[in-house]
C-alpha cells in the first residue's frame, strides 16, 4: 500500500472522485473493470475509492479498456470535479493540444513519464 504525505490526499480524492463519475456513468462494476484491465478487483477499488493511487502503467488502462474512455474524457470530468480551471480558461482544443502525446492508449513508457507529469502540471497548475 502506498504511504500518502497528507498535502497528496487533495489530489488523490479528486482523482478518485473523477474516477467513481465515470464509474458510475459507465454502469461497470468493479469486478468488470478489472477484468477488463487485468488489475485486481481489490486494487481498481483502492484507486476508486481513494486509498491508493494508480501507476503509470495501470492508470491508462483503467481508462481505456476499463472504461472506455480517453484521457481528455477524464480531464474534464476531474476539472469539473475539482472546479480547477473554468471553462472560459482553457478550451478543448487547447487541452487537447497540451495532451496530444498522451492520447495513444495502453501503457505509458517509462520515457513519456516527465512529457505525462509535465502536460498534467500545466493543465493544472497548483
């Protein structure tokens, strides 16, 4: 289990919270979002409900193939979500402009991890 620094749990219930939105949109329990992602039932459910957070590795499979959603799909829901960015600040089309080498689906490379941190720290700066 991961060890949290309690300035990481803001982030981390925003991300589950926009997590549980999509699950909940999607009418996928689960059991079946970890068979469709090949993570453990018990860990799509500590990601979701915020006990712990996903790698890079698992987080864009729970959102392709579990969900079945992009990651400009759960940009949006988290910002609003999180209320981080009005919408009037930052268009779609910009978002997806800052995101655009993230949008390939499946495992991020161990070489995209700084390009993945950096497009999520200028999409929403603390």
């Amino acid at each position: 289990m991961t060890t949290f620094h309690p300035d990481d749990l803001g982030a981390l219930n925003g991300l589950a919270e926009a997590l549980k939105t999509l699950v909940e949109q999607s009418d996928l329990t689960q059991e079946e979002i970890a068979r469709r992602t090949g993570v453990s039932r018990g860990t799509v459910s500590r990601i979701v409900n915020g006990r712990d957070k996903p790698s890079l590795e698992t987080f864009p499979r729970l959102l392709h193939y579990g969900l079945g959603v992009t990651l400009l799909d759960f940009v949006e829901v988290l910002m609003e979500a999180q209320q981080v960015v009005q919408p009037e600040t930052i268009s779609r089309s910009e978002l997806e402009e800052r995101l655009a080498h993230l949008r390939t689906p499946g495992v991020v490379q161990a070489d995209e991890e700084d390009r993945a941190h950096d497009a999520i720290t200028v999409a929403f700066p603390l």
